[in-house]
C-alpha cells in the first residue's frame, strides 16, 4: 500500500513540474510578445554590415509612370509597419519641445532639443508630424547617436524664405546637415520644401531662356544644398517629397552604405544647379523607384564614389544621369562600378553622360548603362573628354582615363538639334572598351541624324545600331600600355 501511495505521489509531482514548465513558457512568450511590439519599429531600419557590393534593390515595384510628372504627384507612402504611437517613450515629438508649426515661427530650437534626447535612445524617433509647417534655420544634427534613430516627416520642413530671410551668420551653403552617423533613417509622408525661387532669382545665378541658351549674367554664388549627408553609414531616405531647393537637393559626402528609395524631388526645368541627388567620396549606394524633375542632373556622381546601384527612376525634365564633372584643377578622379537601368529619360537636355575637364588623372571604369527608354533628349549618350563651363578652357594633355563602359538597350527618340550619340575623348588618352548593343534612337521630329560624333574612342558595335555608329575605332589604341599611370588601384 505504501508502494502505491509513493508512486501516486511521484505522479503528482511530475504533472506538477511539467504544469509548472508549460506556464513559465507561455509567460515568457507573452513577455516576448510584448517586447517585440515595443521594438517593432526596428524592423524598418538599414542594417547589415557594409561591404564592397552595392546596396541590394528592395522587391520590384512598378516604375513611376512619366505622365504623373515630377512636381505633381504625391510622394509614395513606405509604411509597411505602422509607426510608434506618440506617446511611445521612444518617439520625440517636436511640438513637446515648443514647436510651433505655423511656417513662420523658428522652430530650429525645438527640433535640435528634440534631436539631442532622441540621439541619446535606441531606436528613437524625432517626429515631425503632419498638419504642421515648421521653418528651421540652418542646422547641423550631430552624431554619433543610439542606432535605429529615425526623423519622421509627416508635415512640412522648409528653410528660411530666400537670402534676405537668412539669419546673418548661418551658413549660405548647406540647410539641414547630418554629420557623423550610423544606421539612420529619414522618411515620412511629408514634404521637405526648399522655397528655393529667390535664390533662383539672385542676378549671379546662371539663367537659361525657353531655348535651354544662357542668358544673363554668369557665374555661381552661395545658395545652400537642401539636405547634406557627411561622413555618416548605413542611411536610408525613403517615402518624402523633396522641392524647390536654392541649389542641390541631397548631397551625400564621405559616406557608405546609402538606400535611397520611392522619393519625388523636383523643381522648375529652369532653376539653376538643382541636382536631384548628388553624391561624391561615398560607396554602396542603391538608389530605386524615385521621380526627379528639375533644372540640373536627375542624378550626378563625383569622384570617389563606386558601387552605386540606379534602377527605376523617371528622370525629367532635367539634365539626366551624369557621372563627373570629373578631374577639374588637375585633380585625380576615381569613379568605378556604376550600373544605371530600367530608367525613363524625358525632356531633358542630356541622357546619360559621363563628363571629365582637361588636365584631371584617374579613371571611369565598369560603367554600365541598360535598358533605358529616351524620351524626347538632346545628347542621349555621351562621354565628353573637353568638358568646360566658362568661355574657354585651356588644352591640356592629361586626362581621366575612362575605359569599360556599356549602353545596352537604349530606345527612344532624340531631339535633333544635337546627335543622339557623342564620344569625344583626349587625344593623348583614348577611350577604350565602349560596348554597344540594341541602341535604337529616333528623332522626335524632323529628319533622322546619322552623324554621331567619335574622337579617339574605341569600342564594338554587338549589335546594327540606329543610327549607326561607324567612328567607332575598333580595338585598342596604340598607347594603351602608357595608361597604366591613370588606372586607379
């Protein structure tokens, strides 16, 4: 009897633990539950380590269709996890730091205060919510923070309303610059708007009749870039409609590792030096499914950039897709492993070029440019050996080697004042290793233009194109092995 009783007790004890154990574990997948919801805004943040292969594009998304225009479509929305609740503790709104949000109030104080607690929080978020203007003066948003800090925009950032609003002392070169930071992110479904036309307007500025002619007074003078990037990693911009900038929209500095996706920029065809996205010294870049309408570059790529990925853009009206200006002042220009496709070009003065002054060293190498609709452009493909942007330019020798550049299924039509194709290259350092394939470029109106331009330019022609391209020089040049001094390593 006292066998059976110890053995029930025994039982006991054993369903005991084992009921024990089941609700320890589902307390603790309650607890987890719950932190993952806490931390759900993680999950939309660039992460990863940084390495030499660019940016993977996200899921394929349909291209911008080129008949909703650059300036009047709403930006895309790229929520796909709903944001924290603003009163998260991880979430930083800015009225809570005494902003006004009327667009003519200077709310600079709030947002920095706002900034400096956020910086400080993993995961935070500055929001800018929606409904409200808010006017920021010039500012830099310094690092190094927390990781995951995110600047929500879902109202209206802007600038100062032209240089006689300017605050005496801020800088006439930059807005809102984001220095020395990690794994960060700028999105929202607001607008950053840049109130750029009189800085457009200043009788410095280098301004362009109908005719795509300069008229008036030439030159350059200070207007800021709208949104600077400086030596920062792991950044996303995705979802926000940028405009009207003095001068350029985004600029990207010394950086690497950059995502840039679903955005609207635009301004007037005719504002000056309004670059879309320009980017210089910075590595890994993915730029997708974004409209850029403008007066200067959809896109521009300086010296010292590699491994940038541009896939499904509508570019125009603007000056295209240009690698350079590359080499100005005898420097040394290093630029390689670019790939542009499945883009449409329309309206726009240029296609896609690359751009390099007399005098500069370096080299433009594994340059490819595919599967891109022109619409209607002056100089569809281009690599330009003489470039200048004053009256005249002295000659000089040394130039930036450019070898190993692809246009493969470039279809379209041009506009016939210019030649669709033009490849003027240095007399001393040829261009080699152009491949041409399925290019079939058709005027816009008038008669057809066969009369491409080639100078010293060396390449293959894999497929009949239209017009055709017959300057070509067929193999190598002869002083291709005294090119070694231009190779970069």
């Amino acid at each position: 009897m006292k066998t059976i009783i110890f053995h029930m007790e025994m039982k006991a004890r054993v369903l005991f633990a084992i009921w024990v154990a089941m609700a320890i574990s589902l307390h603790n997948a309650s607890i987890s539950q719950g932190r993952h919801t806490f931390h759900k805004p993680r999950k939309g943040k660039h992460t990863g380590t940084v390495t030499s292969s660019p940016v993977s594009p996200p899921p394929a998304s349909p291209v911008p269709s080129p008949e909703s225009g650059g300036s009047s479509s709403p930006a895309p929305s790229v929520r796909s996890d709903p944001y924290p609740s603003p009163d998260s503790d991880c979430v930083f709104d800015v009225r809570s730091y005494g902003a006004v949000g009327d667009g003519e109030t200077d709310d600079t104080a709030a947002f920095r205060a706002a900034w400096k607690e956020a910086c400080a929080v993993e995961s935070a978020t500055v929001l800018a919510p929606s409904g409200y203007s808010f006017m920021i003066t010039s500012s830099i948003f310094y690092g190094p923070c927390k990781p995951g800090l995110v600047l929500q925009v879902d109202g209206c950032l802007m600038p100062p309303d032209g240089p006689d609003s300017w605050p005496d002392g801020d800088s006439k070169q930059q807005w809102l610059v984001f220095y020395r930071l990690t794994d960060m992110k700028i999105t929202g479904e607001g607008t950053i708007e840049g109130n750029g036309d009189k800085w457009w307007d200043l009788p410095c500025k280098p301004h362009r009749g109908t005719d795509g002619i300069g008229s008036g007074s030439s030159g350059s003078c200070e207007s800021p870039a709208l949104i600077r990037f400086f030596m920062s990693s792991n950044l996303v911009v995705s979802g926000l409609r940028i405009q009207n900038s003095p001068q350029v929209h985004m600029k990207f500095d010394g950086c690497q590792g950059v995502l840039i996706e679903k955005l609207s920029i635009s301004s007037p065809k005719l504002s000056p030096n309004t670059d879309g996205i320009h980017i210089e010294n910075t590595k890994d870049v993915g730029i997708y499914n974004s409209m850029i309408s403008n007066g200067d570059d959809c896109i521009s790529i300086g010296s010292g950039c590699s491994n940038v990925d541009i896939e499904g853009l509508t570019c125009g009206p603007s000056h295209g897709i240009s690698i350079g200006s590359l080499g100005v002042h005898n420097s040394k220009a290093c630029v390689y492993n670019i790939t542009a496709r499945n883009l449409v070009i329309r309206e726009s003065d240029n296609g896609v070029r690359i751009k390099t002054w007399q005098g500069g060293s370096g080299s433009v190498s594994n340059i490819h440019f595919e599967n891109i609709q022109m619409e209607n452009v002056r100089n569809c493909m281009m690599i330009d050996q003489y470039y200048c942007n004053a009256k005249s330019c002295s000659n000089q020798t040394s130039a930036v080697y450019i070898n190993d550049i692809s246009f493969r299924n470039i279809k379209g039509t041009y506009d016939v004042r210019n030649a669709p194709v033009r490849f003027a290259c240095s007399d001393a350092v040829a261009c080699t290793n152009i491949t041409l394939s399925e290019v079939e470029l058709l005027p816009h109106e008038g008669e057809l233009l066969d009369d491409p331009f080639c100078w010293n330019a060396y390449g293959v022609e894999e497929t009949v194109t239209i017009p055709p391209v017959d300057c070509l020089n067929d193999g190598e040049p002869q002083n291709v092995g005294e090119l070694d001094n231009y190779v970069c390593s």
